[in-house]
C-alpha cells in the first residue's frame, strides 16, 4: 500500500501526544511502515524554529512573523522528512500540520487565511494530508489538562478567547473538508477516546486497501 500521510490536530491539552502513542501501536500492530513526526519542528532546524517559537520572551512575535516561521520549519520538514517518507511509500504520521497554521494563526491571530493558502501552495504544492483526526474538547478542560502537565510554552499564555476561536478553526476546517477530517469527542475517557480513533483508523485503512 501506499505510504499514508495522517495528522492529528486540536487545541492545547486535547490529548494529542497520549493518542500518538496509542495510534503507533494500532499502526506497529498493522503492519504499517511508517515515522512519526511532529510541527512545529520534525528536524534538527526546524526543532530550533520549534524552540523560537515556543520560548515565552519580552519581545513581541509579530503575527507575520510567527507565520512564516512556521512555514520555514514546515519547509525543512517536508524536504527532509515528510517527503522523502512518502516517496518510498513509507506512512507518516504528523502531530500538526498545516491546519494548525490556519486555526492558530488564522482563526486564533485573525490573519487572513487568503495568505496561509499562499503560502500552502508555495511551501506543499498540492500535497495534503490522507487523513486528519481533530481532537476536540471545551477550551477550558483542555487549558486544565495541559496546565497539570506543564509549564505553559509562548502560546499556551494566550486568552481563553484565542483558544475559543482556534477551537472554532478547527471545527470549521473540518465541516469544509469532510473526506479528510474526523471529528473526535476528546472529553470523553480516554478508552471510548480511542475506540473512537481506532473506529476511524480501520475505515480509512479499509477503504485504503480497497481502493490499491
Ligand atoms: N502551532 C501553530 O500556532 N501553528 C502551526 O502551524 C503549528 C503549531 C504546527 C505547539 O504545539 C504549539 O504550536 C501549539 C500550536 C502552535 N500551541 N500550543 N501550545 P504542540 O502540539 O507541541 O503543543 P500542545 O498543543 O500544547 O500539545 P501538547 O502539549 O503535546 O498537548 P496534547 O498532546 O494535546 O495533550 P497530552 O499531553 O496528550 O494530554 C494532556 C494531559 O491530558 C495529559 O496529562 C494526559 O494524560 C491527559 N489526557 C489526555 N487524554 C485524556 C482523556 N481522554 N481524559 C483525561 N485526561 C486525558
């Protein structure tokens, strides 16, 4: 089969990282080649932009700014990582991807999104993810959660009502590309979470082997 490109995408605390690691082994136990990777970051560079762009500073990161740091790690990522995989018929799966650039910055900065798609086509070209999972939950759970974890990183000291529109984002994101996104109730406990996920992943992988 093909190599496979899938993303998983929400908002802060949503459970990302905990579910990766459940979809890897769902992937290990398949059969599946595949890497697992993340954005912002994903090389050497590009977790150096990573860092950028997360350490919390006195300096303001201008909107624009963070943009196309963005897509100057994503740039790196695809050259030395994502499409080399694809292209040896290798699975990736990518914690974040473009989407996050449209919902953080687009819906979440209110940046015109006219100027993502731009940057979109010169950074990928026509290339977009197989499959999206988009973790969603109430701003506030998610805020908890990943409070209880960590210190929280540049973004995760933004309003609540930056995360309510990046929320939105992201459902919006998924009502207009219904044949790439799934929509995951993340406030549910983490088994019926990943039944959930698994649900998903045996469809697309069906469908996949149906259609090769
Ligand atoms: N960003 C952007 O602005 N534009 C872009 O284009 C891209 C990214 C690519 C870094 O992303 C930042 O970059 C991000 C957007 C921006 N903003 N922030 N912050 P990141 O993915 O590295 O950071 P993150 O969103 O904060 O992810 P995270 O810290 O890795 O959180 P998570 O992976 O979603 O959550 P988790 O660590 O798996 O779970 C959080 C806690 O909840 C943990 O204790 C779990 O045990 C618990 N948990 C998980 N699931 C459950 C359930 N179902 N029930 C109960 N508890 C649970």
């Amino acid at each position: 089969m093909q190599g496979k490109f899938i993303t998983i995408e929400g908002t802060e605390g949503v459970g990302k990282t905990t579910n990766i690691e459940f979809i890897q082994h769902w992937l290990n136990r398949r059969g599946v080649e595949f890497v697992s990777t993340r954005e912002p970051g994903g090389t050497p560079l590009a977790e150096q932009v990573r860092e950028l762009l997360l350490t919390p500073r006195e300096e303001k990161v201008g909107d624009s700014t963070e943009l196309l740091l963005m897509f100057a790690g994503r740039a790196q990522h695809l050259d030395q990582v994502i499409l080399p995989a694809l292209d040896s018929g290798t699975s990736v799966l990518c914690d974040r991807f473009t989407d996050a650039s449209y919902a953080y910055q687009g819906f979440g900065r209110e940046m015109d999104c006219s100027l993502i798609a731009k940057l979109e086509q010169i950074v990928q070209g026509d290339l977009r993810p197989d499959l999206t999972l988009i973790l969603d939950i109430p701003v506030e759970i998610g805020l908890k959660r990943a409070s209880e974890r960590s210190t929280p990183d540049r973004f995760e000291q933004e309003q609540i009502e930056f995360f309510d529109r990046v929320r939105q984002g992201y459902l919006k994101i998924a009502e207009e590309n219904p044949e790439r996104c799934t929509v995951i109730d993340a406030s549910q406990s983490l088994d019926q979470v990943q039944a959930s996920i698994e649900a998903v992943l045996e469809n697309f992988y069906s469908q996949a082997s149906a259609t090769e």
